[in-house]
C-alpha cells in the first residue's frame, strides 16, 4: 500500500485543476478585452485580432502543459493501482449459485425495498417483472406449449400475486412465508406504520407513538424478554424530567411531571424492573444537580433517542418474524468482506496448483466483524468433528451435546 499512497500524494500535487482554471480566466478574460475592444472601436478590429493571435496560442499552449501534469499524475496512480490489484477474472453472474434462480432474486430485492420504506419502487419493480413474465410467458406459448413444473408455479405465483395487495382483504389475511400480493400488502402496512413511528421518534422526539405501539404489544415483547416498554418508560421520565417549562418559573415543575408520570406507569413495571425504577426516583433528590450526580449518564445521553429508535426497530421487526437489518443488506456487506480474502485464496491456489478439498467449510477464516456473526461453530467432544446439516448437535438429559452420529454410535454401544 505504500507504493499507492505514495502516488496518491503525487496526484494530489500534479492533478490540481486550481492552476489550469487559473489559466483559462485568463485566456477568457484575454478575449472579453479584446471583444471589449472591437466593440468601442470596430475600426481596429484586424489590429487587434492580430495583437491577439501569439497570447492566445501562448495560452492554450499553458493549458496543454498543466494537463500533462495532471495526465502523468493519472497515468502513473493508474500503474500503482494496477500493480497492487493485478487483474483476476472474478466470477460472473453465469457462475453464481442463485443465477439459475432469478426469482428469489427478485423476491429478495422487493423484500429490501418493503423494508426500507421504498414502497413506490418496490411496486414499480414488481410490475416490471410482472409485465417481463407476461411477454416471456406469451413468446414461449407461441413457440411450443410446455408443462410448467409445480417450483415453476410458486416461483411465478409471487410475482402475479404481488401485484395485487388488495387481495389481502379479499382472502382475510394470509400467513407469513409465502411473498404473495397479500403478505406484500401487509408488509407494506406494517413497515408504514414503522416508518412513521420512527419519524416520530427519531427527528420530532416524540415518544407518544412508541409508546402506544409498545402498550398494546406489552404482552408479546414481555414473552420476548423485550426491555422496549421500559427503555421508552424511562426516556419519557427523562424527558418529562428535563424539559422545562416555559410558561411555568417553578424548577420543580420538570421533576414534579416526572414524580406524576412515575406513579402512574412504574408500578407495571415493579415486577421486573424493580431495581431500575428506584434509581429513577432517587434521581428526583438530585435534581438541583444533575451533572454532578450519580444519574449524570442517564440524563445526559446524547444517544439516547437513536437507541431507542435501535431497540424499536429490532423489535417491530422480530415481531413480524424478520431480521432486524434485512438479509439483502446482510447477506451483500457480508459478501463484500469476505470476497477479498476468498479472491487472494483462489489466486494463491492457482499460483500453487492447490485444490479446495473441503466441502462444508472454506480453507481460511473469513474475517466478519460481531455484528455479522449469528451462531457459533458446534464441535462434538466426542469425534472432534464441525457440527453439519446432516451432523447437527444433539442435547442428552444431563445437558451434555453431542454430534448426531456421535450419539447414535454411543447408542449402539459404540466405544
């Protein structure tokens, strides 16, 4: 890398466009005089085109030799480049494992879309394919008639449903798995509801919607373990706590809102957060001096909203059975840091005529930050083997977890 931070530098001295743009004012400003001149005096006109044809060839001959400068710079940033990154054929479209499988493709762009509120391109998207399906669908019948498979149906269905979400109200809902017009429709209201309570959340700080949300999921985020009612609970403490009022001059009147608010909602929350709701109202003794008290950290959280706004998100989500981030987003930035490593491993291999013997495992460690890492790697004790789709772990009585065929073999009296 030095070679190419090397020649940045270099580029950034010789590839300065400041000098030439210097230039060519000047050169305009060369032509706007005699212009100016022609026109108070059009008798000198051929003197003064004269007069200006060796300054204005001087000129552009300035801006050829500022751009040489510029090009060297280029050229030679360009030979750095290519001599860290030697060129490689990387794998092609035609080559990808979900190539044959355009569908899920599709499927899973218009499920990315839902998720980041781009509901007028996901319709768009959905209509194209629709419409692309159609003319396939109309040229093949025209060439021969063919049985379409029963995957070919499912995989087809999706796209003509898609395009009717009314349907949902027609069919009176329909369940979560299949990506019909009925799910998209409802996904679709659901991530609009999403959006406009994180709107509220995030850029008006308003609490009132999450509030309400969490309210009537009480229930279900409680089954979850979900801290979620309690973290707003507490923000809205903050909150209430901290505003002042402008109409008012008592300085108690933030405190006094919170002490109100506190009696009214803590109490659902003794149960659980027993610990957390003491301390919140023990801050109510401090509340002459925050800053210099233990609960500084709770009311002065800069990051307090985005947090909330965080665990929210993660929750509505895990509710509807989806990710917190989508799986395109996931599944694409995972592949972008990974796909380095595998590049330099099957230059390596080339280089060295090596072969990839392993099947359910890469020969390197990918090297994916926390925030990817979903399940950790099962080795069986016993045979000292990765646990597999076909080999997974199996937990006995006594809490103990063994490789299926680890168990199976000790069940037959293996050794």
């Amino acid at each position: 890398m030095e070679g190419i931070l090397a020649a940045h530098e270099q580029l950034e001295k010789r590839g300065n466009l400041a000098k030439t743009i210097q230039d060519v004012q000047k050169t305009i400003d060369l032509l706007q005089a005699a212009r100016g001149s022609v026109a108070s005096d059009p008798d000198t006109a051929a003197l003064t085109m004269a007069k200006l044809k060796q300054p204005v060839k001087q000129s552009f001959d300035k801006l050829d030799d500022d751009l040489k400068e510029v090009n060297k710079g280029l050229n030679h940033y360009s030979k750095a480049l290519d001599k860290k990154f030697k060129k490689n054929t990387l794998p092609t479209a035609s080559t990808m494992p979900l190539a044959e499988q355009p569908d899920l493709i599709n499927r899973a762009i218009v499920m990315h879309l839902l998720r980041e509120g781009k509901f007028e391109v996901a319709n768009t998207l959905v209509s194209q394919l629709k419409e692309a399906r159609a003319n396939e669908d109309e040229r093949l019948s025209e060439r021969r008639p063919r049985p379409i498979s029963n995957v070919g149906d499912a995989i087809k269905s999706w796209v003509q449903e898609l395009a009717h979400p009314e349907a949902w109200e027609e069919e009176g809902g329909m369940e979560m798995g299949t990506f019909a017009g009925p799910e998209r429709g409802w996904l679709q209201r659901k991530f609009t509801e999403m959006y406009h309570i994180l709107e509220a959340l995030r850029n008006q700080h308003d609490l009132g919607p999450a509030i309400e949300w969490a309210r009537i999921h009480s229930r279900e985020l409680e089954q979850r373990g979900s801290n979620l009612e309690f973290e707003l609970g507490r923000l809205k403490f903050v909150e209430l706590f901290t505003n002042e009022d402008i109409m008012s001059d008592d300085q108690w009147a933030g405190p006094t809102r919170a002490l109100e608010y506190a009696r009214a909602v803590f109490p659902t929350f003794s149960s659980r957060y027993a610990r957390e709701t003491s301390n919140l109202l023990g801050s109510l003794a401090f509340s002459a001096n925050l800053e210099g008290s233990p609960y500084e950290a709770l009311f002065y959280n800069q990051t307090a909203w985005e947090e909330a706004s965080t665990s929210f998100t993660r929750e509505f989500c895990g509710l509807l059975g989806l990710s917190e981030n989508s799986p395109l987003y996931t599944a694409v930035t995972a592949g972008g840091i990974a796909l380095p490593v595998l590049e330099k491993v099957e230059r390596v291999m080339a280089q060295t005529r090596g072969q990839w013997t392993s099947v359910n495992e890469l020969p390197v460690e990918t090297p994916l930050p926390p925030a990817f890492r979903f399940h950790s790697i099962f080795v069986c004790p016993v045979s000292k083997e990765q646990g597999t789709d076909t080999n997974w772990p199996m937990m006995l009585p006594c809490g103990h977890a063994l490789a299926k065929e680890s168990l199976e073999l000790h069940a037959r009296g293996k050794s």
